[in-house]
C-alpha cells in the first residue's frame, strides 16, 4: 500500500508558508503582515485563497484581524520562555513511583454524561470518524466473519503490520512489517518495550512532568525512575541526561516524542540526534512513545527518533487512539532489535490482539480516507487551544502561564505558587468539570500548582463555558 502523501488546497500552502515566516520570527508579534493584494501578488494566487489563508492562521491564533488595518501577528512564544524558567527542581535521583490511583478515576469520569472533561486526554467523540468506522465495522463483519473467529497472534494482523510500516517509512523509518507488533492501544507498547529493556528495581530516565500512563507503567514493572526536566519546546535536558547517565546504570530513556503529553514539547531534528547519539554513547535504548505525532498544526509531521535509529535500539510506541479511536485499542510497537523478545511478551501477557479491530482498523487504513480526517482534527485543536489560551489570559489570575504546543491537544497551566490543583481538581468536580491536577505527572508534589486541561472537546458548548467557570472557581 503507497503512503498518499494529503494534498494540501492552494490556500492551506499559503497559510502554512505565512506559519513559517511567522514561528521563524521573520514577521514578530504584533507586527503587520502584508496586506491581501500583496500576498495575492507575491503567492501568484486570487485575493479569495489570501482571505482563506488568513482565516484559517487566524483560527489558528496566528494572526488577528484589526479593523481597517489589516492583520497583525498574535502568535509568540514568551508563555513557554516564562513556563522554563519557573519549572520546579528535580534530584535526579531514582525514586519509586506511588499516589496514581486518581488517575483511574479521571479515566473512569469519562464515561459520565453530566461532566465536561478536561480531565482524560481524550477527544470527545465528535472528533471521531465515527461514521467511516461504522461502516467499515458492518463490512469487515459481513466479508470477513471466518477470519473474525480466530486468533490473530503475534505480530498481528500481516496487512495491518504491512500498513502500519508503510505508514512509518512515510515518516522516515527503514522498517518493514517483520518489524512491527499490534498492540492493545501504546499503552501495552509501552509496558511491553520497558520490559524488554528493563527489569524490577532497574533505573529508567522519564520526563518530567510526564504523562501519567509512564508513570504507572514504571510503578507496575516495579522500576525506579529519574524525572528529568523538560523544556516546553525542546524536550528533555540533554544536560541532565547525560550527568544521569554518568551517575546511574540507566536502563531506558523514555520520551513522548512530539508534542509531548502534558507539555506540547517538541525537539527539533538536532536535539533528537543528539539525544540519540548521547543514549548510544551510554548504550541506553529509548522507548519512544509518538502518539500525538500526526497532530501537528502546520501539517508537517515531525520526524520521530526512531527515523534516525541506526542501531535498533529505539523501541518506537503508538496507536490511533488520539485520532481515530481509542476504543479500538489497536496500537503497535516497532522494538528494533527487539522484536523476538517484545512477540515472546505480547504472547505471554494475553495471546493476542483483537482480530475484528485490527482489521477494522486496517481497512480504515486503506480506505477510510484517515489522512484527510487528521487535516480536519488537527484545525479543531489548532484553533481550540488558541481559543484557550486567550480566554485563560483573560480570565485567570495574574501570574497564570500556559504553554504553547504546535501539535495535539492538551495544555498545561502554571498558576501563581499559592494554589493547590488537587484542591481545584475537587472544587472543578463539585460544579461538573474534571482536570488533570499536576501531581499525577511527577512522583512528587513539585506541579502542586500546574494543571493539564483536554482541548479536544467543542468550543461553544464545554470549552470556553468551562474555562470561564474554572476562572470564577480559581478568583
Ligand atoms: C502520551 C500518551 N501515550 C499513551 C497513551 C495511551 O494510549 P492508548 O490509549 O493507545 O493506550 C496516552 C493517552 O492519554 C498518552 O497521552
């Protein structure tokens, strides 16, 4: 199956080339851009593409329309500058990881009709193909009930591994389908590639903060991790991991690679590298968990670690469950060299994965047209946590910082120090609205007053009435 590479409209070219010129700082905030004609002009295109263009940057809060002067440019980065330079100290020593047990309740809360979750990083179901899946759920049942009945055992569906590899040399892999495993969902990938790795009482490198699910994982193997500080854009202190590395005997470096889960991080083409060239030093494998990877607001996906391996010691982790479902709970693991042993752990942990949503998910794949789905979710997102971050300015005490992903879907929220996000986490609850307090994303009590917040959900109906209610909670 050839990767189709989404074909972009003349006026979403435009507006990509004009995110360039304005994240590379060549036109700064509050600065004009040129007026329609002129970009008409310049672009060789009609004034109609220009004014699409400037509406979908302004979706994006890139830009703002000032009346009778034109457009200006919103976008900067200063809030994640301000969001580094406060982040709280970490030891850099191993430490065990306990107090997860919220974050099953969060997950639970989210089958509840009557609350608006901004806790679970979950779309709402809106975001779905739902349609496209029901479909394809009554032909695979209809055309393939005998393949139904039977195990699909390890590796998985061969299609479906064929497609997912497809998928990966799309972003740079040199990988084939005898290097992918389905999964139930990348949470298993992740738990299956640290056990490939790493055994009880070994000492893994983590972000910090970090996304819970990592937390728990590293609790149930029993591991002992280093929370590492993470900058909102570049990642993992390269710094910090390097002294860790130096002082411990590591076992894994584990990262969500791009737009990182809770702080939007994503390190460029050369911190990556160097990441990985100072793990090979030390020969530490990276578990890579790249689930929010295709929702990058500019449309170009990011090159994961993984594209870059030349060893096979990256285990790269991920699932569609941010696009297409997560209910399907099909995800896949590419473990590099490891790819016997992590079959071997599939198979022990339960046989396999289900044989009806891996061949929905692969003729979703093939005929589900997924990559104009991910354009159209990934404007949502855009433009929600633009939306967010402007009604939090305005409505949040003074000191509040958020920060600033360019990709996925969650935001994190720094509050002036005197708050308490477990207390706000119980007061939100009381009027209907759930968060993600900020200890479920380290082992200790250093995010007490930081929280995560889902931008997956519709604007007018739960995110901006939610927003303007935690402000009332919180003053
Ligand atoms: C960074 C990250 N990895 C993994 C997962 C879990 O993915 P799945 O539902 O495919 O197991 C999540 C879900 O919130 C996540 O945010």
């Amino acid at each position: 199956m050839a990767i189709t590479t989404p074909q972009l409209h003349r006026y979403e070219e435009v507006a990509e080339q004009l995110m360039k010129l304005i994240q590379s700082g060549h036109y700064k905030a509050n600065e004009k851009i040129p007026g329609t004609r002129l970009l008409a002009e310049h672009y060789n295109v009609s004034v109609n593409t220009i004014l699409q263009a400037q509406k979908l940057l302004e979706n994006q809060g890139l830009i703002e329309a000032v009346p009778r002067s034109g457009f200006f440019v919103k976008w900067r980065s200063t809030p994640a500058q301000e969001l580094v330079k406060s982040q709280p100290k970490t030891s850099l020593k191993p430490t065990l990881i306990q107090r997860q047990r919220l974050a099953l309740d969060l997950i639970q809360s989210t089958g509840s009709k009557k609350l608006i979750q901004l806790g679970a990083a979950l779309p709402h179901e809106s975001y779905f193909p739902a349609q496209a899946l029901h479909r394809i759920a009554a032909k695979v049942a209809r055309t393939q009930a005998n393949g139904l009945l039977r195990y699909e055992v390890p590796p998985g569906l061969p299609s479906l591994c064929q497609a997912l590899a497809h998928r990966m040399t799309g972003y740079g892999c040199d990988v084939d389908a005898s290097d992918v495993l389905i999964t139930n969902g990348c949470h298993e990938s992740l738990s299956i590639a640290l056990k490939c790795v790493a055994d009880p009482g070994d000492v893994v490198l983590l972000e910090s903060p970090t996304y819970y699910g990592l937390l728990q994982a590293v609790d149930t193997l029993g591991l002992r991790a280093i929370e590492i500080p993470c900058h909102p854009e570049s990642g993992i202190d390269l710094k910090k991991v390097n002294d860790a590395c130096q002082k411990w005997d590591v076992k894994a470096c584990i990262v969500v690679s791009n737009f990182s889960n809770p702080l939007g991080s994503c390190p460029s083409t050369d911190e990556k590298q160097h990441l990985l060239s100072l793990l090979q030093k030390h020969n530490v494998p990276l578990v890579e968990d790249d689930i929010y990877g295709d929702l990058a607001f500019d449309g170009h996906r990011p090159s994961p670690y993984k594209s870059f391996d030349t060893t096979g010691e990256v285990l790269y982790c991920n699932s569609f469950s941010k696009s297409v479902s997560p209910g399907l709970r099909v995800g896949w693991l590419s473990p590099g060299r490891y790819i016997e042993k992590a079959s071997y752990l599939k198979f022990t942990q339960n046989i396999a994965s289900s044989s009806l949503n891996q061949m929905m998910l692969d003729e979703y794949l093939r005929n589900g047209n997924m990559d104009k789905h991910i354009r159209k979710i990934r404007r949502h997102y855009a433009a929600n946590i633009s939306q967010c971050i402007d009604l939090i300015k305005s409505n949040f005490p003074d000191g509040t910082r958020t920060s600033q992903p360019r990709g996925g879907f969650v935001l994190w929220i720094q509050l002036p120090e005197k708050f308490d996000t477990t207390v706000l986490y119980k007061n939100a609850l009381e009027h209907k609205i759930s968060i993600a307090p900020g200890f479920l994303f380290s082992s200790d009590q250093r995010f007490k007053n930081y929280f995560r917040i889902n931008c997956a959900l519709p604007w007018e109906t739960m995110l901006e009435p939610a927003i303007r209610l935690l402000g009332k909670i919180l003053s």
